[in-house]
C-alpha cells in the first residue's frame, strides 16, 4: 500500500498541539472557535471559504476536515467546485500578476 506523507489520522490529533504550551493552543482554538461562529456570515459560507483557502494552501487535512464540514451543512458538490474554481483562478491571477513585476525588470534593463 502506498503511503504519504499526510496521514488523514493525523487529523483528529489536532487537538494536541496545545500540549507541548497550552496556553497558546487554548488561545489558538479560542479564536478558531470564535472565527466560525455564526456572525456576518453563516457558519455554512464560513465553511466553504474554508474550503476554498485550503485548497489555495494546499492543506490535506483542512481539505478533509472542511469538505466533510461543507457536507454536513449542506453544502453541494457543485458548490464546492464552483469555490475551489474561484481559488485557482485567484490563486492563478496572483501568479500572472507578478509577472508585471517581470516585465518591469526586463524593460528597466533593456531600456
């Protein structure tokens, strides 16, 4: 069997990383906690935003963890895509943006 390097057990070991300093992992979860309740946004478009930023960071376990989220609050696969889409084309445009820093460089130096 193929193994990786991201082990999706791993996951439900998040909690522990307030082990090793608990002050800072109880500040940390204080404020995850307080990031997804329902305010502005409702704990459902919180959900998909997660998912679409954790595609965007490459995260395999926020993937999971907000792709079974999404599912449990109703969220389409459809929804999901249409999110993921919008992030690689984000994610895509803050790649070929820089690329004006490129040309810039390239005409300074050819000028």
């Amino acid at each position: 069997m193929f193994k990786t390097y991201y082990d999706p057990k791993d996951l439900k070991k998040f909690g522990n990383i307030s082990e090793w300093n608990e002050e800072l992992g109880a500040k940390f979860f204080d404020y995850y906690a307080k990031v997804f309740e329902e305010g502005a946004l409702s704990a459902r478009e919180k959900s998909l935003i997660a998912l679409a930023v954790a595609h965007t960071i490459q995260c395999p376990y926020c993937i999971d963890a907000y792709t079974g989220d999404g599912l449990q609050r109703g969220i389409t696969k459809e929804e999901m895509m249409e999110a993921l889409h919008v992030a690689g084309a984000i994610r895509g445009g803050a790649s070929l943006v820089h690329g004006v820093q490129m040309m810039n460089k390239v005409n300074k130096l050819d000028g």
